[in-house]
C-alpha cells in the first residue's frame, strides 16, 4: 500500500504517494526527474547516490524515500545560486577534478558536508571526507585540489 510523504528538495516542497520500497535514489530521478543523483552500484559502495538529508550525507541507494518523509534534501542540482556555481562546482571546474563525471555530483555533495563541518581541512581530512565515494578515472589528487581551491575560495567569501 502506498504511503503519502511530503519532503523538500533544493528548497521545493512536494508530496507523493510512494511504495514504501521505493528507495531514495529512484524517487529523486524517476518522481522528480531529478538525474543528477547517480546509481553506481546499488550496494552502498560507491558513493554516486551521495546527498545530503538535514544536513548529513546519506548514500540515497540505501534509504527509504518514506525515511525521508518531512526531511529536507539537497541534490547537486541544488547548489547552483542564480545561475553562479557553487565554490565546490567552480574548484571541480577550475582544478578538473573529473573526467567521466559519473562520481562528480556525490563527490560534491560529500565535499559540502565536509566544508561546512570544517571550512579549512587538511589534505588528510580531505581524503577521509571523501572517502565514502569512489572515483574510477581520476586518481582522486584533482579531486582534492578542487576541494581546497573551493576551501579557499569559501573562507575568501565569508
Ligand atoms: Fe549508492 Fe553506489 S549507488 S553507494
Ligand atoms: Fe569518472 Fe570519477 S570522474 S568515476
């Protein structure tokens, strides 16, 4: 039997009768034609589903979209402001901190947790922030280079 939920994502309210089996992943793109949210390997390995429920980085192949009923949810199409990228999407631009891209959207989301519980990591807090989310093509060193560029470029804003 369907259950009605009611979430916010990238600051728009919707309500849906979902499955109560519907995973998070699939209710973002298949109900909000939100497709930056990437399925990599449906087994909470990989880290491409990354996106932040409340605040927290979740691995949306794992959760319920009913567990995120009256929760606030930010994808990568959320981060952009006005049409200006975010400081994470100018440093993974700036330092080509991708090549395929198919890891980009939960690297950044993953990098925004990390940034705001820490504007000014190290290299190591970097890697360990990110070390939920694998990345087949980069060798993850731009990756952290365009972490730091947008560190940098944050603490330079506020
Ligand atoms: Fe969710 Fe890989 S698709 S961790
Ligand atoms: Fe291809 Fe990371 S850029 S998987």
């Amino acid at each position: 039997m369907k259950r009605t939920i009611t979430l916010t994502v990238n600051g728009t309210t919707y309500t849906r009768d979902v499955e109560p089996r519907t995973l998070l992943v699939h209710f973002l793109r298949e109900e909000l034609a939100l497709t930056g949210t990437h399925i990599g390997c449906d087994t909470s390995q990989c880290g491409a589903c990354t996106v932040l429920l409340n605040g927290n980085s979740i691995k949306s192949c794992t959760a319920f979209a009913v567990q995120a009923d009256g929760g606030e949810i930010t994808t990568i199409e959320g981060l952009a402001e006005d049409g200006k990228l975010h400081p994470l999407q100018e440093g993974f631009w700036e330092e080509h901190g991708l090549q395929c891209g198919y890891c980009t959207p939960g690297m950044i989301l993953s990098s925004e947790q990390l940034l705001q519980r820490n504007p000014d990591p190290s290299e190591e807090e970097i890697r360990k922030g990110i070390e939920g989310n694998l990345c087949r093509c980069t060798g993850y060193q731009n990756i952290v280079k365009a972490v730091q560029h947008a560190a940098k470029n944050s603490t330079a804003k506020a």
